[in-house]
C-alpha cells in the first residue's frame, strides 16, 4: 500500500533491535484518516470473505482494529494481557512472548465474547516474530470459531513471523512488508519495491 509505505519513510524512526517506531501516526499518535485508508485496503483484499468478527491484542493493535471493524460493519473484541497469575471467570487463555518488552505473558478473551458461529479477522500493528498472531490464532482455535486470515499494517518480513504464519496455512495480508532496515543511513527498504 504506496500510502502507508511513503508515511513509514517520511515519519517512521529506526531504532535500536530492529524496532521500528511509528508514533506519530499509528502507535501513540493515531491518523485517523490513515487508518480509515487502512480498513478499506483490507476490506479490498479480504472481498471474498465471509467476516463476522474483527479480533486484536491490546492495546496498540485496538485503535486500527476498530477502524477496519468499522469498514466491514463488524464488532471488534480485543484479547486482554492478562497481569495476574489467576485467570477468573469464563475465559479462553494462551501464552504470548513479546518481542518488544521480552516477557511472557497471558492473553484472555471472554467465552462470552467468541465461539464457533465466529469467522474471524486478526488485525495488528505489526508482525515481527509471530508470537501476539500465534497466541490470537490459538485462542480462536480453543473458542472454536474459524481464522479467516490476518490483516497486518507493517509486517518486518526480515524476522521470521510472517512465514512462520504462512507455512500454517493462515492467510495474511500484509500493507506494508520492510526487507530491511539501517538505523544508520535511515533506509528502509520494502519486499516489493524497485
Ligand atoms: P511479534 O509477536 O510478531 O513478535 O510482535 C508483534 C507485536 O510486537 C506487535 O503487536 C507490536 O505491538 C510489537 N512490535 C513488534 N515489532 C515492533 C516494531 O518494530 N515497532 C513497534 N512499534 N512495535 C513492534
């Protein structure tokens, strides 16, 4: 998605560890307006898909997942992190590693919230080792509801998620794919540029 792709070069910051930060339109600062572009460039690529939920992790995947909730008329539910060792009441739970903090933790939907009449669409800000799809595609699975595919907005195809995804089989769609970065030439390259 040219659009997408020209804003990660002009306001996109790389940092150390391979992260690249997108503040000021995506995870901090929101561009409405941008993300709206977003819902309907998925809606375009998942056309031939019959879509009832849009599923996320919290808490930066939630605002572009509402954005594109919104493009295919459909509720939005996002796993929890869950803080305490516990897990109460009537969930469906699985463990994620988070590239960018470095820990492990428990995501949680409510039973209440998925089930099997769900076809679902995973949406997230980015896709680095796979771990936040993983965990989201597994708690679909234990719901059993069925992945329809999962629509990412900066996939970093230099680490290993995306064909981890891919060789499971799960459709993906990813707007933006970065080969590589250079924090010290600020260069980004992107999988299908020329
Ligand atoms: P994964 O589970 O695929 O390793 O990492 C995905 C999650 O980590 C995303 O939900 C995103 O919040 C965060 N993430 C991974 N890489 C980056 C990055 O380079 N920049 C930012 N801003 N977030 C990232």
């Amino acid at each position: 998605m040219q659009l997408l792709k020209d804003r990660i070069r002009k306001d996109g910051k790389i940092k150390e560890g391979n992260v690249l930060k997108v503040d000021s339109f995506l995870n901090h600062q929101m561009d409405v307006k941008l993300f709206k572009e977003i819902g309907k460039e998925f809606k375009k690529r998942f056309a031939d898909c019959e879509i009832n939920k849009i599923v996320t992790i919290e808490a930066s995947g939630i605002g572009i997942a509402c954005v594109v909730a919104e493009c295919f008329d459909v509720p939005v539910v996002f796993a929890k992190k869950n803080k305490t060792k516990n897990i109460a009441g009537d969930v469906y739970t699985s463990r994620v590693e988070s590239f960018t903090h470095g820990r492990i933790y428990d995501i949680i939907v409510a039973k209440e919230f998925l089930g099997k009449d769900d076809k679902v669409l995973l949406i997230d800000d980015f896709l680095a080792n796979g771990k936040a799809l993983e965990g989201l595609a597994e708690l679909i699975e234990k719901a059993g509801a069925e992945l329809v595919g999962a629509g990412i907005v900066i996939e970093k195809g230099f680490q290993r998620g995306g064909d981890e995804i891919r060789k499971k089989g799960i459709r993906l769609e990813s707007l933006a794919i970065i080969e590589s970065m250079d924090e010290k030439t600020k260069t980004i390259i992107f999988r299908d540029d020329d």
